[in-house]
C-alpha cells in the first residue's frame, strides 16, 4: 500500500515542477505577445485584416507606430511582384492598421518618422485611389496617353488596376519591361521631379526608387509619375518639355521591387541583374497617374485602348523625328512691277505638323531679334526687310529657318 502513495507523491512532484517551468515559460512569452507593441502583437492584429498566408517585409517598429508590407504567400512562394505597404499605431492595448491607398493611410503616414520611410518613399505612398477615371475629349474620344515604351514593342503587363486579371491593388499598371529598356513619356508635358541616385532595391518598402514625374501642359493638374528607372538612367532633367513618344528614361529595378519568390530585405543587388539567397529581382516600369488631390485615376491608352493584367501590348507611341513645315503668306498692294508693296503689309506663319503638332513659331525681323510668332505681323516701315522664321513640334524637332525678303514703299503712292 505504501508504493501507490509514494507514486502519488512523486507524480504531484513532477506536476508541480512542470508547471514552474511552464508558468515560466510560457506566461511571460504570452504578455510579450499579446500586450506589447512587438512583431507578434502586430501579426495577429494583421491577420484580423488578412484571409491568407502572409509574410511582412521590410518592417520597422518605433512605438508607438510601425511599417511594413504585407505579401501573400503560398508554398513559401510570393503572390504577385510587391506587396501593400501599412502603417499601424500602438495605443497602450491594441494595434490600429491601415493600408496604403486609402484616406485613413495617408493621415498616418505623415506621423511615420524618415528613420521608418524616407520622404521620396512617403511622397510615393501619399495617394488614393480615385472612383473617377482620366477624362475623355469629347470630340475625339481620346485620353491623350499612348504606351509608355516604343512603337512596335510589345511588353507583358504584370500587374494592372485595382481588380480583375491580375490586379494591382491601386489605379496603376506594372509594364514588364526587361532592364536598360527604354522608356518613353505617355503623354507630352514638364518635367517636375527626377530622382535618379539610388540603387536600393528588393522586397523592402523603405527602398528609395528612381522616378521621374512629368505635370500635364496645359496645366490640367494632372501628373504622370514612372518609377523603378535606372541609376543615372534619366534622359531629362526638371523644367524640360518632353513630348509624347520621346525617351525619357531607362528602366531598371530600383525601390521597393521583388520577383516570384520571397526574399528578406536587402538581399537583392541592383546594377547587374543578379540577386544572392533565393530571391529573384522583377525589372519593370510601374505608371500611374495623379490628380490634383493625390488620387490615383485610372486610363485608356489611345494606342491600345484599355489594357489589362497578364496581357501583351503592342505600343503605337511613334517616336517623331520630323521637323514642322511653315509658309509665309504676305498680303497688301503690290506695285505695277510686282517687286515691291506700295502700302503696309500684314505678315502671316502658318505652321504644320502631322504626328505631335507644332508646339511654337518663332520669327526674327530684320534682325530685331526672335519673337514667338501670335498674331499676324504688321509692317509699316518703308525699306527692304528681311524675316527669318521656323517652327518647333511637340517631340523638340526644329525646323531650319527660312528666309524672305520684300521692300514696302509707301511713298510712290504719291509720286
């Protein structure tokens, strides 16, 4: 009778022992976890959000507020390119999350510090997406933008639009263009900001990516933003006008850019195309558009009309080399020898261009200096004048000056 009692005393020994170690083990672990602003904490709130498996890349915690980006996963194996950046803030008891392209995500985004994501990465960030699309001329039924690389080219999209074939997740379109590819501009316009220095790049939302942001000419406040070009890689600089079709950039991988498997931040290299570890670095040209609220819109491209994801694109965005034609035309009271005006005479340019249209006319008379030619010209003076003049296109071709002379003399009038 005595060996059952000393089992008995042995097993509740061994009981007490195991929850020692358990209550030290597993209570503090579960605090941590649950009342802390920590990467636990925070998984488990996100996943209140999420219906799929996830991975969080690039992430920062600096309480009360924390940033990332949220990538599905399946078999260790990314879904998509990228994923969707979030802000959260810790408010002593639970995490408060919101994603980016949405109004809640853009007020937390100015509380996020440039340790967390730098200024270039939030001005990116700053949009939503809007329910309105780019408006349509009325008369032509046309938006203005062609495919954003060269005519007869085609390209893969990857990712487009918020929803259907291969969603976005925003109003933009992630073209597939190989590295060094050329990049050309999708609709004419100015040049309002390059940035072209940095070689980050990977599944990290915190890259710095090269960009370049092109406003709308006539101001309509509309802006064209392409982003992942290549390190020294622009062809313009800010204030210049760029026309429809003309290169502006090669494309590259920088900023938050990844490919078909999950890699950590930092892996990936940028310049020669290769990455260490198991990531594999996706080059392409991501485009969208802003209004004047910072919100995404979608478009058609006249070339194509509307594209898609997961679908190939041939460009029509001709690449125009060929200057405008002007003629002159000179009206008033020619003389009996026709070599001469005996009355003022009124000076017409008329300029043509068949592909981008003629973006100025200028004219120099009697060598007074160029003037922007826009009214007709009037000349009074008796003597022999000569004017020079030529147009410009909206692709920057030039046409060479012409000359014409004629002689005004009033004065025979009354001979």
């Amino acid at each position: 009778m005595g060996q059952p009692k000393d089992f008995f005393r042995q097993f509740l020994g061994l009981g007490l022992i195991l929850s020692i170690l358990l209550s030290w083990q597993v209570a503090p672990t579960a605090a941590a976890n649950y009342g802390h602003a920590d990467e636990f904490s925070l998984y488990m709130a996100l996943h209140q959000h999420i219906d799929q498996d996830f991975r969080i890349h690039g992430l920062r915690i600096e309480s009360p507020l924390a940033t990332g980006a949220i990538v599905p996963v399946a078999d260790d194996k990314a879904i998509g390119i990228s994923g969707t950046v979030f802000v959260a803030k810790w408010d002593g008891i639970s995490w408060s999350i919101s994603f980016e392209g949405t109004h809640e995500f853009r007020q937390q985004l100015m509380d996020v510090p440039e340790s967390m994501l730098p200024a270039a990465v939030k001005k990116v960030l700053d949009y939503e997406d809007s329910n309105f699309p780019m408006p349509v001329n009325s008369e032509t039924n046309e938006t203005g933008y062609k495919l954003p690389y060269t005519s007869g080219l085609e390209y893969k999209i990857i990712r487009a639009w918020p929803s259907g074939n291969c969603p976005h997740g925003s109003n933009a379109v992630d073209f597939g263009l190989p590295m060094g590819s050329t990049i050309v501009a999708a609709r004419s316009g100015i040049v309002i900001d390059v940035i072209e220095n940095s070689t980050d790049c990977g599944f990290n939302p915190a890259n710095i990516g090269n960009q370049i942001v092109i406003r709308h000419d006539p101001d309509d406040g509309y802006t064209d933003w392409y982003l992942h070009i290549a390190p020294y890689g622009a062809f313009v600089n800010i204030g210049d006008r760029v026309a429809q079709g003309q290169p502006i950039a090669r494309s590259h991988q920088t900023g938050y850019t990844s490919g078909i498997s999950v890699c950590d931040p930092g892996t990936c290299k940028c310049g020669d195309g290769t990455c260490t570890g198991i990531c594999s670095p996706g080059p392409h040209l991501h485009f969208h558009i802003l209004d004047s609220e910072n919100k995404r819109v979608y478009t058609t491209f006249d070339d194509v009309g509307a594209v898609e994801g997961c679908e190939s694109y041939v460009s029509g965005n001709i690449s125009d080399q060929t200057a405008p034609k002007t003629v002159i035309s000179i009206s008033g009271i020619l003389a009996e020898s026709r070599q001469q005006y005996i009355s003022p005479v009124m000076i017409r340019l008329t300029a043509t261009d068949d592909l981008k249209g003629v973006a100025y006319v200028e004219y120099n008379l009697n060598n007074a200096g160029w003037v922007t030619y826009d009214q007709p010209i009037r000349v009074r003076q008796n003597g022999l004048h000569t004017i020079r003049y030529h147009a410009v296109d909206n692709f920057g071709n030039r046409e060479a000056d012409k000359t014409t002379q004629f002689q005004v003399d009033t004065l025979s009038l009354c001979k």
